[in-house]
C-alpha cells in the first residue's frame, strides 16, 4: 500500500471528524429501543406469554392440546397459540433428559412464563454458565444476545409435581434462526452451528 493512500486531506479529515462526531450524538442520542428489529419490548413479550399461560390454564387452547392429556412423555412437543408480524406464542411440554443445548435466538427477542413444572436454565454470562431455576408462576425474558440452555429441572428440584412441565413462550420477531454454542476451556463461548427454524428452543416432535 502506498503511504499516500493513508493521507487524508486535512479538509476531509475535519469533515470526517465531524460526521463521526454527529454520528456519535445520533446514536448517544437515539433510544437504545429504538434499534431493536421489533417495536414490542420485554415487559409486552412478558404480558403475553402470561396472558398465554392464563388461557391455556382457562382451557381457551384445549383443542391444541393432546387429546385427554396425553403430553408426550419422550419427546419435546410444541404447539403455536399464535402468529402474526410482530410475535409468535407457542405452548411447550418438557420431558427429562431433553435439553435445547446451548443456542440464542438469533435476531428475536424473547419471554416465558412457567404454567407449571418447573425449569432449569443454564445462561451464559459472558464468562461463565449460571444456573437457575424457574418454578410455575415465574417469567423471564430474553434481550438479544441471549445464549442459554433450557430443560425440564431434574426430579426434586422444587415441591409439587413436575409433570406436565409447560412453559409459554412469545418472541418478536418471529423466530427465523437460532445458532448453538460450545463452552470452550478458555471461558469462551465458540459458535458451532446455526440453522433456520421457527420451533421454540429449538426443533420439537
Ligand atoms: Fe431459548
């Protein structure tokens, strides 16, 4: 590369300055919200996924269910209550022994709310996993960048009964893509794959 190539005239360089500046005022400026790829936020992601859990719980979605209760009880199983632009809601039964991985949500914001059961959470902290565990009645939410691993909590993590396990869960915008990490023996976290899918937490039955 030739050294005048990195040689700025000092008139663009003032220019530069000075866009950059403007730049850094718009964005310093500018409500972190409003770049966010959707305009629900996570209290509404959080709102919905409650009045989701309280509908299902009314019977409002019985003809989702499986027939006489019958929750699947090897496999992972899913099924929408909604959809639009904005926000897909979906109903998902837990089983042991099946955990998402480790994934985010791509470009989606995301919430839950435990109906009953409960949950067990594994989420990056940036370095390190940190658990914790989500009983029936409790919500979380899910800002981009989010990278966790959910499953149904192990036999006695919490009083009363684990089965069924089931969670609402909303995300805006709708699911498109998830991608799965590794923990790598340095405190880091190293992308192994990423698949589109719109299945909550990963592909279900
Ligand atoms: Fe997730």
């Amino acid at each position: 590369m030739r050294s005048s190539a990195l040689t700025l005239p000092t008139r663009s360089l003032a220019s530069h300055a000075s866009a950059t500046s403007r730049l850094s005022a718009d964005i310093t400026d500018r409500p972190v919200a409003s770049a966010l790829p959707t305009r629900l936020r996570p209290a509404d992601l959080l709102r919905l996924t409650d009045e989701g859990a309280e509908d299902v719980l009314a019977g409002r979605y019985d003809h989702l269910l499986p027939p006489g209760g019958a929750w699947p009880p090897q496999e992972r199983w899913a099924t929408r209550l909604s959809a639009d632009e904005e926000v897909d809601v979906w109903l998902i039964s837990w089983v042991p022994d099946r955990s998402t991985e480790l994934h985010d949500h791509a470009g989606s914001l995301g919430a839950l709310t435990v109906l009953s059961g409960a949950l067990s959470e594994f989420r990056w902290n940036g370095s390190e996993l940190r658990q914790r565990t989500l009983s029936a009645g409790d919500q979380a939410s899910f800002p981009l960048g989010w990278v966790h691993d959910v499953s149904r909590a192990p036999d006695g993590a919490v009083a009363g009964p684990l089965d069924p396990t089931l969670s609402v869960h909303a995300y805006s915008p709708p699911l498109t893509a998830m991608s799965y990490y590794e923990v790598t023996g340095h405190g880091t976290l190293r992308r192994s794959r990423t698949v589109l899918t719109d299945q909550p937490e990963g592909d279900v039955n």
